[in-house]
C-alpha cells in the first residue's frame, strides 16, 4: 500500500501568479486549526451577479435604454457594475466570518455568519451526502462548492464556497472517509461507471412527458397574451427572464445533461451538470426511500425514472428552493432494477405479492383503481398509484419514520382509508390509497411492528469499519488512536 503524501497548505493566489503576494487566511490555520474558503470567493460571487443585474435591467427599463441612447447604456452598465461591487463587499464580509475544521471528534464544523453568528456542528456517523458543484462563474475561476448534508432539521447542511477544485474533491474525500470510519488521509477512492445517460435520450425523454406538453400550451398563451399587450419587446424580456414555462424543460436538460452513475467504496457517485457541474456521492444505506416513474409515452421505450428520498435533499435548500434527487432521470427498465439492485441489495418489485384496493374504490378514484395497491416482504414496502403516469414507491422498513391511516369523508362512506408510510422530506411519497379500512389499519399495524424490528438491527453507521476490519488489504484502514 502506498503512503499517502503529507498534507500540505493550499496554494496561494498570490503565489500562483508569481506576485510574491500572501492573502490572509489562504494556506493558513489561525489558533484553534480553523481555515477559510479560498479568499477570491467573494470575486466569484461578484462575477455571479452580473447575469443578474442585467436581467433586473432590461425587465425594469424596457423602451427606457433605447430612448436615452449611449448615456442610458452607461447608466444601465454603471448600475450592474454597482452590484457587482456591493455583492462582492458583503461576501468578502462572509469570506472574513466564515471557518470550517475538523474537531476532536472528528466531526466536521463550521462557524459563519456576518449579522448573526451561526456554529453549526455535522456529526458525520449521519452523513447523508456530499456534493461538488461548480457554477458557470465557479469554473471560470477553477473553483467548487462543497456541500455536507447530514440527517437532522433544517439546519442540516453546511455549504463552503468556494473551494479550489483539487481543494473540494479532496476534503469530500476526507468527510466520506471520516463518516465511514476509516483512515481520512488516503486519497480519493476508486470508482467505476455503471450507466451514462446520453443527450439525445434525455432530451427525447423530456419531451414525452406529459408535463411537457402542457408547457408548451402554458408558453403559447403567455407568447401570445405579450405579444398583443407589449408588442414583440416584450416577449424579448421574457425570453431573457426565463418567464415561458417552456424553459423549463431546457432548465432541467441542463441540469442533467451527461447524467453518469458511479460505483465506489464511499457509495454511488452522480456527476451531472451543463452550465454547473454536479459531483454527488450517496453513501451506503444512507437512501431513504426510491420511486419508479413511468410516464404514459416512456412505456413503448420501456423507460423509467428513478427518485430517491436522502434525509435533508430533495426537500428544500438553505435558500429555499425545492430540490429533486434522481438516482437516474431515464433508464430501462433493466438498468433502472439493476441500479436499485445497488441502493436496496435484493429488492425485486416483480416478486412482491400486490394486496389491491377493493373494487369500491372505483368510485372514489374511477381512473387508477386498478393500480392501487400496495406489498411488503421482509426489508421492504412498497405501495403503487396512477395510469396515465404508473408510480412504484419503495420503503425499506429501517427507513420508515411513521406510519398513519387517513380517512376523509368519501373514503369513510366507502368504509375506505388510506395507509401513509412516512419518510424524509422528499419527492417520493408511500402511500397506499382506498383500501378496506379495516384493512388499512391491519396493514399499518403491521409496519409499525416491521419498522421498530428493523431499526433495532440497523447496522449502517460507519458501514466500512466491518469491512476494513476483515480485509486489511482495502485500500482504506482503520484509523488508530
């Protein structure tokens, strides 16, 4: 086995450019071994707003540019330049406030905040991803972002931008590390693709989507109602302000352009991104939930949609956004089982025995009441909804969080109920709609027994110590005292 290379300080800037130059805090620790981000983040956070203040621009002084001629333009590129200068000032603030570091525990911790002081500290025994990302203006300047998600509330992830690239991958690598209980100064582990979904697939995916088409209708009303209100100006404002429901399409053919899946020690590693390039790992047993989606024109191509649930993604972000995590945005059916075959060892949907909603149930539901239902084996439950788009929700029942039986008015004068297993917050929903309600609760019952067995033997903290223990030869040891 190789010896690691001692660490050494991040490069500097200044250094870099033969200047001669030393930025403070840059290759530097202060008293208590705490670093910052690299020191021209707060440039790139400049450079990030300009798309934007140019966008404020146009939407607020159509017609306005053009009738003050060059004076407007100077006015228009002055008022730009001044975002740019006050983002960049109040980043360099959050640059100055802003500390990472590894504590005596070996969780990972981080102080911010520039009004208000936040110290947040990520037990990483719960670490449920960890991403690089590099925005368009991130790349221009070779930095990333990092960002550590761990089970817990709202304030469960912690965001570092940015990072030199070789600097981010490095310390990801040392948190996957860490969170799985092995020595943390190995270098980055092996991986080996498993599926690339290529261009041209995805794209002809996005537009069989039944979603789809009704943003193409949304577009031409909004084209239209524009058109014969602001004249072709302002369709221009639209179109640069991104408010036809179309782009939205495009929105996600970037975001899951070149989509591959990784197979690695640390677990499965997504890599996706046009414009902002995405690197996230998904660690062994940290996926709380997976879903099939097979919309109505994906059928004859034997497509689907892989969704998953990880504790604190696919919620919303520290900004607020909602946010969808895939496992893969397209696959056959075969690629698809084959990938979950990964997230949930043994699992086969088509061997699970299905317990159908009764006939009844077509009067509170007359166009999926054949679909419903819902099944379980020993690791697994699973319930499956819809016709025109067929959706398979998949449980572990280590992962299950709640279990609730629902009953509204039409269901109660139907003797119908409805059984919810919950997970984290995310896209995939369990739930097992209209079935007899004494059966309902039966079936609940039953989970709720299922999911405090199987917690009790959960196993998946530190899920390479076991392994590293057993073969020495790995390319990973057990860190020692």
């Amino acid at each position: 086995m190789t010896t690691p290379e001692p660490s050494r300080p991040a490069s500097n800037v200044g250094d870099d450019l033969g200047l001669g130059l030393r930025l403070p805090g840059q290759g530097t620790l202060d008293e208590r071994g705490r670093r910052r981000v690299h020191p021209v983040s707060p440039v790139v956070h400049g450079a990030s707003s300009i798309p934007i203040g140019i966008i404020l621009v146009i939407a607020f002084s159509t017609g306005a540019v053009s009738q003050l001629g060059a004076g407007g333009l100077l006015v228009s590129a002055g008022l730009v330049l001044l975002l740019a200068v006050v983002v960049t000032a109040w980043n360099y603030l959050v640059w100055r406030n802003t500390w990472y570091w590894f504590d005596a525990d070996g969780d990972f911790r981080v102080d911010s905040g520039v009004i208000t002081k936040r110290q947040r500290r990520l037990q990483l025994s719960r670490l449920q991803t960890v991403d690089v990302a590099q925005p368009l203006f991130a790349r221009v300047f070779s930095m990333a972002e990092l960002s550590v998600e761990v089970a817990g509330g709202n304030d469960s992830r912690a965001k570092l931008r940015y990072l030199p690239l070789d600097e981010a991958r490095a310390l990801r690598n040392e948190v996957l590390a860490r969170a799985a209980g092995v020595r943390h100064d190995v270098g980055e582990a092996p991986e080996a693709p498993i599926v690339t979904v290529t261009p041209k697939d995805l794209a002809i995916s996005l537009l069989l989507r039944s979603a789809t088409a009704g943003l193409l209708l949304m577009t031409a009303a909004i084209v239209v109602f524009t058109v014969l209100s602001s004249g072709w100006g302002g369709l221009g404002v639209a179109l640069i302000t991104g408010g036809l429901p179309i782009l939205l399409v495009i929105t996600e053919f970037m975001k899951y352009f070149n989509f591959t899946v990784s197979e690695s020690p640390d677990g499965l590693r997504l890599r996706f991104g046009l414009a902002k390039t995405e690197a996230r790992t998904v660690p062994p047993g940290r996926v709380q939930a997976v879903e099939f989606v097979e919309p109505l024109l994906w059928r004859r191509q034997g497509w689907v949609r892989l969704r998953l649930n990880i504790a604190g993604v696919g919620g919303s972000d520290s900004n607020g956004n909602k946010e969808e995590t895939v496992l893969i945005p397209v696959a056959t059916r075969e690629v698809a089982d084959a990938l979950v075959q990964r997230v949930f060892p043994g699992l086969d949907t088509s061997a699970l025995a299905w317990q159908a909603a009764p006939d009844r149930s077509r009067r509170r539901s007359p166009i999926q009441w054949r679909r419903l239902a819902v099944a379980w084996d020993d690791s697994v439950f699973a319930a499956r909804r819809g016709r025109i788009t067929r959706r398979v929700a998949v449980i572990p029942h280590v992962r299950t969080q709640s279990v609730r039986v629902t009953q509204g008015p039409w269901e109660r004068a139907l003797d119908l109920a409805s059984v919810h297993v919950d997970s984290t917050p995310g896209p995939v929903r369990i739930s097992g709609f209209h079935l007899d309600a004494g059966r309902a609760r039966e079936v609940a019952d039953a989970q709720a027994v299922r999911a405090r067995l199987g917690r009790a033997a959960d196993r998946s903290i530190r899920w390479a110590a076991g392994e590293v223990a057993k073969e020495p030869s790995t390319h990973r040891e057990p860190e020692t005292s």
